[in-house]
C-alpha cells in the first residue's frame, strides 16, 4: 500500500465568526491511499483539525502525519497509535473505504449518493455584527430552509434574542426550527438563566452552553434547562465505550452532536450513536468545516444510519476554492447529482 499527503488551504467567502474567533481560512491536508499495481485508483481521505478544538492540533502535526501514513504502509498501524489522532482515524477511515470501492469518492452504497434521496440540514447563521447576522437569516428562510441553527455568546445577548426573534414573530416553531449553539460560550453563573430566555423563542435545542469539564453544572443544566441541550465538545477526547457510557449516563443530555473527524471516524461515533440511543438521547450528524471529501463522506455515512431529523451537513458553500463534486443545495436539502464529476486532487 502506497499512502501520500498533501495540505490543502481553503478560503472562507467571509469572516466566519464563532465564540473562538473568526476564520478566514482553513488549513486540512488529504490522504491517499493505493496498491502500486494499480496507481490509476486512489482512496481519498481528508484530515480535517480545527484550531483550539481538536485534540490533534498540535505543533508536529505533520511530522506525525508522516510518521503514521509510513506504519500504516508497512500494516504496524494500530488503533491505539490513533487515539491522540481523531482526525488521522477518520480520513484513514475514509480513504480505506474509498479504495475498496474503486477510489470513486463512494465511501456507503446508499440511496444518497445515487442521487435518488436528499438529506434535510441547517441553515446556519455565523457570528458577527447583528446586520450580518440578520442578513444571513433572511437569506437562509429565502432560500428555503424549515431549520434555522444560530451561534450564539459572541454579540451581545440581548441583540441575539433580538436576532431570534425577528424569525419566530414570522414563523412558528412548527414552521421553522431553531437551534443555536454556544460552543461553551455561556459563563457557568449566568446560563441556566440566560436558557430561560431563551426558552421563551421556542427553541428546538442549544449545543454546548457552557465549556467543557464542567461535569456537575452541566449535569444541573441539563436537568434544569428549560431548552433540550446537545452535547458537542464535551465528547472530544473520549475514547474507551465504557467512558463515553459513563458520560452521558452522569449528563444525561437530551441530545448529542456527532463530527467524525474530532471524535475519531464513524465507528468511534457509531459507539455514540449506540450508547445514546440505549439512554433514550437523540443524536445528529455535523460536519465540521471539511472541504466537499469529507463532508461527502460524513453524508454518506449519515444517509447510511437510520438518521432522523435535520443534520448539520451545510458547510459545504463556505469556500472559494472547496473542491469540485457532485454535492449540491437546495431548498434546506444537500443532495448528490450524479451527472457531475469529482475534481482530481494532486499528491
């Protein structure tokens, strides 16, 4: 087995804004794998580290991309030796299934990628000046999305409510859905009654409302909150089945937020999915700033589980330079037009 890497720099259309700052470019690298008899086939994977968040964005990164894609050529990988590398696992993941499928970008053989179902996601509305913000709104609801999710803990919050409700005094919760995500943003003495005010907009869910390791207050919160909370960085890092049993067990969150490249590929989430749905949590898939090669592979695999409800699939539109696939919008829908072509990428 032949495995090479190459950077990829993707370009924002703006400023994208969340409570960790603003991005105007995002740095990912893809893989390669394939059999030197064979060089015509390649399985792509994308290696997709977030700033501040991923536990793999460290300074050796590269070094230690090599270092793993060079045991994994010569089959001494193991899965211990990716634990402190969620995002290595999960493009290794995508770029094995990738190769046994004919390296066609088909990672799950499903209705999906026959271009024969669409999946319902988000509109998402990013941080910034309350005009932007407003602006986005409005072209989210124009062009046709029932589920609206709105970062929240940037601005301030009374011109967030504000923001919230402009779309619930034009639309019902039944007619629009609205999520908002914190990313840990609420500070620990001021979120149970800042989720009261917002439980006055009719809210669907808030993602992460507090940071992390905060383990009995959001234990408390979840038990108080008059908002169902999604739990979403507070499950990076975990590996072991019985750890992530005991979190959820202790929280007891009404949802979760999967995002396989910080979590560590779709078997480690798939353990999520399994131990959630046996304590009666709901779940959803996110991408989370991937290029078009790993949010294909996220839809993919999402449209291949028994998925309910609207996912997070809606980054795709984000770049100026994402690469060329068949993966398209429309009306709150992320679809695959099968009449297009995937855009080759260099190694």
């Amino acid at each position: 087995m032949i495995a090479k890497f190459s950077p990829y720099t993707l370009d924002f259309k703006f400023e994208a804004g969340t409570s960790r700052g603003s991005l105007s470019q995002k740095n990912n690298f893809f893989i390669s794998l394939q059999h030197p008899e064979n060089p015509d086939c390649k399985g792509i994977g994308e290696i997709n580290v977030l700033k501040g968040l991923s536990i793999d964005d460290r300074e050796d990164l590269v070094s230690q991309i090599a270092y793993l894609l060079q045991k994994f050529e010569r089959q001494e990988l193991h899965k211990n030796d990716l634990q402190l590398f969620p995002a290595i696992r999960f493009a290794l993941e995508t770029a094995q299934k990738d190769l046994a499928n004919g390296g066609k970008r088909l990672i799950y053989a499903t209705n999906f990628e026959r271009g024969e179902q669409k999946i319902p996601i988000n509109g998402l509305v990013w941080m910034g000046k309350k005009e932007f913000m407003l602006t986005q709104i409005h072209q989210k609801i124009e062009a046709g999305y029932t589920c609206i999710k709105m970062k929240v803990g940037a601005i301030n919050f009374k011109e967030e409510l504000d923001l919230l409700r402009v779309i619930r005094k034009n639309f019902s919760e039944k007619e629009i859905i609205l999520r908002v995500d914190a990313n840990g943003a609420f500070l620990e003495n001021e979120a149970l009654e800042k989720l009261k005010r917002l439980s006055e907009l009719a809210l669907h869910s808030i993602e992460q409302p507090i940071a992390t390791k905060q383990y009995e207050k959001m234990a408390e919160l979840c038990e108080k909150s008059p908002v169902p909370i999604a739990l979403d960085e507070e499950l990076i890092g975990i590996w072991a089945y019985e750890d992530k049993k005991r979190l959820l067990e202790q929280l007891k969150p009404a949802y979760i937020i999967l995002k396989p490249a910080l979590l560590g590929g779709f078997e480690a989430s798939e353990e999520w999915i399994e131990i959630a749905e046996k304590q009666g949590i709901g779940w959803w898939v996110t991408s989370a700033l991937e290029s078009n090669i790993g949010l294909n592979a996220i839809a993919q695999w999402t449209s291949h589980l028994a998925y309910q409800g609207h996912q997070g699939l809606g980054t795709g539109q984000l770049y100026t330079n994402n690469i060329g696939s068949p993966l398209f919008i429309e009306k709150g829908f992320l679809g695959y037009d099968v009449r297009q072509k995937w855009q080759e990428i260099s190694f």
